[in-house]
C-alpha cells in the first residue's frame, strides 16, 4: 500500500495524538484512547480516511 500522509501531516498526527494520550492519562480519561488513531496513522503513514476520498499529502515523486 503507497504511502498517503506527507512529512508535515505525519508530525501533526503524532504530536497531537500523544498529546491526547498525555492528557487522558493526566485526567484519567478513557477519551485519551481516542489519540490512539492519530499515532497509529502516523506512525505507518497511511489514512484509510484518504483512501476512498483519493487523498494524499506526499509530495508526488518527480522523474
């Protein structure tokens, strides 16, 4: 599967999905699972979400 998440969308998911972890774990909140999502995505680099919609925020590879 191509990779559909760039370097800059990447950073965004993880930052803000450890910080929704961070804070679900400092107000002892199970919504703090919800940053499991964005992590993940970020980590393998590939939305479902765009998929469908024929997304992608990599830059395209010049030739």
């Amino acid at each position: 599967m191509k990779h559909n998440i760039g370097s800059l969308d990447r950073i965004v998911r993880i930052v803000l999905g450890l910080a929704a972890l961070g804070l679900g774990f400092y107000f002892k909140s199970w919504w703090g699972l919800a940053g499991l999502l964005p992590l993940l995505t970020g980590l393998v680099r590939i939305c479902p979400a765009y998929l469908p919609l024929g997304l992608s925020t990599c830059p395209r590879n010049k030739r």
